[in-house]
C-alpha cells in the first residue's frame, strides 16, 4: 500500500484546524499545522501527535511562505484555514488592518497554493476556507465579506489550471462552539439559531466533516459548499 501523503493545515492552531489535522494524524498522515507564532505551531502540532510538525508562517507577508514551506513535500492534501479578523466598517476604516486581512487570503493563500502545487500528489486536493459573511455581513465583517467574496471566485480559475488537482471551498456560517462566537452575548446567538432551520448554530464537527469531504471525494471540484444548517434559506 502507498505510504500516506502529508497533509498540511495552514492556520492548524485555530480549533477547526487542529481538529482536522488530528483526523488525519490518526489515519497514520505525516502533517504539518502553521500559525504565525513558532511556539504555537509547535504546541499545536504537539497536541496534534508525533507524526506532526509546526511552522510559522505569516500569509500577510506573502515572500516569506516558500521559504517557510521548503521543506514540506509529497503533499496529498492542503487545507488553508487561516484568517486574522480586522472588524472593518467602512465608516471607521483602518486602512493597515485591511491590507493584512486582504493580503493574507487573496495573497497568502494564492501564494501558498502556487508553492506547493508542484509538491502535490497527481490526484492530491485543496480546500479553501471562505465563510458566509459573503453574503451575510455583520458588523465589522467589511473586509471579510470582501475577501469571502474572493476565495469564492478564486476556485474557479484555480480548480481550472491545476487540474487534476482538486480545489474547492468551504463557507461556514457562524461556527457556534469556534472560539470567536462562542462568548458572543446570548441574544446574538439566540437570534441567530431562531434563523436556522435546524434550530442550532453549525459545529466545528460539522465543518470539519464537511472539509474531509471536500479533500476526499473524487468527483467534487470547483465547489463552494455552504455550511450552514439552512441558514442562506431563511
Ligand atoms: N468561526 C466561525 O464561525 C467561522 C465562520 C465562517 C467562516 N470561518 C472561517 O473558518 C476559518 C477558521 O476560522 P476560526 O474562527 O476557526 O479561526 P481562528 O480561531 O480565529 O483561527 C485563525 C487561525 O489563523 C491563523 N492566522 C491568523 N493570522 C494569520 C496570518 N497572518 N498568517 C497565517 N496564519 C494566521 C491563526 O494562527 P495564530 O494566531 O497562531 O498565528 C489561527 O490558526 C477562517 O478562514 C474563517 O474565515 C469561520
């Protein structure tokens, strides 16, 4: 049997990262997770397992990601997770934190995806994280609405030049157990699952799953898939 390829999670210290990396980890992958901090990358992967490891990389300085990747090879499947808030609103607009946030996914991620295509299996596969606030914005969502926006076009000309690699995206809507919305007051999330059809906020579970999916089934390239308990529907 062919040894198992690495799989590479850029961002591997947020929760849904890290979750993914150790389902891979536990199929006997070499993997590697990212953050922009070494001591984290390196906690995280210790936490992911023995067969992981960690590396810095900031994707808002997109000449320092191939040197940082140099070493990574015989890739199977990569996952870029990574993403920096900037709670832009268009009336009080800092202008540096856009930069960064706009730089790191349209850039970084670009950047990142051109270094290791060539390191890539033949039937290897990409996922791209975008999110719903492309079409549902909340408040300071200015950038990542925008750059939502981005990673949903961007697959299209990606999944077309790298074929036969896979690319493909996936669009959480609000992540109720991630970090970032958990402590949100309760009347936020409150309001939010009484516009989900399913009565409950989506999981890192289920984005995680639906991610696996994305990497690993044959006939699925070019796809934005909506993960959202039927929120768009309402
Ligand atoms: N959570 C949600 O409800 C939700 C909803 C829709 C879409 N999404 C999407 O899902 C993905 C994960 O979201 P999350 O909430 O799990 O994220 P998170 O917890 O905020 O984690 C962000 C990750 O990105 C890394 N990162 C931050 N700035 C970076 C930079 N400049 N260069 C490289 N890595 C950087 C962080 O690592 P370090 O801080 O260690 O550097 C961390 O691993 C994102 O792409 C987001 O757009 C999430």
């Amino acid at each position: 049997m062919d040894k198992p390829g690495t799989v590479v999670v850029i961002g591997g210290t947020s929760e849904i990262g890290k979750r993914l990396a150790q389902r891979y980890a536990e199929r006997g992958h070499p993997v590697v997770v990212t953050s922009r901090d070494e001591g984290r990358a390196k906690a995280a992967a210790q936490e992911v397992g023995d067969n992981c490891i960690g590396l810095s990389i900031d994707l808002s300085k997109p000449h320092e990601i191939a040197p940082a990747l140099a070493d990574v090879d015989d890739v199977c499947h990569l996952v870029l997770v990574a993403i920096y808030r900037d709670e832009n609103t268009i009336r009080d607009y800092d202008i540096d934190k856009a930069l960064s946030l706009i730089t790191l996914k349209l850039v970084g991620y670009t950047e990142t995806i051109h270094t290791l295509a060539p390191r890539m299996r033949r039937d290897g596969s990409i996922v791209l994280f975008g999110g719903l606030a492309k079409d549902r914005p909340y408040p300071g969502s200015t950038t990542v609405t925008t750059i939502n926006g981005g990673v949903m076009t961007m697959i299209h000309t990606l999944a077309i030049e790298l074929a036969p690699l896979r690319i493909n995206a996936v669009h959480p809507a609000v992540v109720g157990d991630s970090p970032y919305w958990a402590n949100k007051p309760a009347a936020v999330l409150d309001a939010l699952r009484a516009r989900t059809p399913l009565g409950e906020l989506v999981t890192i579970e289920d984005v995680v799953g639906a991610t696996m999916f994305l990497l690993e089934n044959r006939g699925v390239t070019g796809v934005n898939l909506r993960v959202d308990g039927g929120w768009m529907l309402m």
